[in-house]
C-alpha cells in the first residue's frame, strides 16, 4: 500500500463520516457530533500528510505538522493551513470529553448546538481542503 492509496482511504472514511453528523446534530446528539467532527479532521489531516510526503505520528492533533509542510501544499489550501491547523488543536482538546466526559462533566449536557454545528463546519472544511491534495482514486 503506498502513501497515497492510505490517504485515500483516510478521505473516503472521512467523506463517509461526514455525512453521519447531520443526523447526530438532528438527535441533538451534540457530543457525538464533537467526537465524530475530530475523528473526520485527524483522518483527513492525516490524508493531506501522507499525499505530501509525511508520514504522520501516531497522535490525535497533527495540525502543527501541517502548518511545518504548508509550502508543499496547494496554494487554495495553504490559505487555510491556519484554520485548519486550529481546528485540529480545538477537537482534539475536546476529543476525551465529548466521549467519557468526566464527573463533573457530563457529555451530553455540556455541548450546545452551537458547538456542534461549528464542529461539523469545520470538519466539511477540511474534508474540503482534503480533496483537493488528495488525488482521487484511478486518478
């Protein structure tokens, strides 16, 4: 398997997730959407790594790696490497507590919808980022 068959795959698990998270937002299912949301950014980030050239380490926010190789990067998409190198750092800060919460921090009180929303934006960002360094299957 090379590094561009992975990355294809990362994009299509992570279009594929994406297309669950307005469901979870209809549910008012919030903390699912925040866990969900990250689950899409880290594949998707992961994907746009290993299309450059860069193998990724084993770990939840890979954003600062991003911003590290933007020059390798598309000029429509090194214009968001910011956004979605913050994007990456913000789920993955939430990532543990949207899932387990904590004894003061029950999920599926605590997140809005709001929060959800945003996340779900975010996570079309940068599976929309992903697509175009990502090349696509037979192509």
């Amino acid at each position: 398997m090379t590094n561009i068959t992975l990355a294809q795959s990362y994009l299509e698990k992570a279009t594929k997730r994406l297309k669950i998270l307005p469901v979870l937002l209809a549910e008012k299912a919030y903390s699912d959407v925040i866990r969900e949301a990250q689950e899409i950014v880290e594949l998707a980030l992961k994907g746009i790594l290993r299309a450059i050239g860069v193998e990724p380490p084993k770990q939840h926010d890979v954003g600062y790696l991003l911003l590290e190789f933007k020059e390798r990067l598309p000029v429509e998409v090194r214009a968001e490497t910011e956004r979605m190198a913050g994007i990456s750092k913000w789920l993955r800060k939430e990532r543990e507590f949207a899932f387990y919460g904590d004894v003061d921090f029950i999920p599926t009180e605590e997140y809005t919808e709001e929060e959800a929303v945003r996340a779900m934006d975010d996570a079309g960002l940068v599976v929309e980022m992903a697509t175009r360094v990502i090349p696509p299957r037979g192509g």
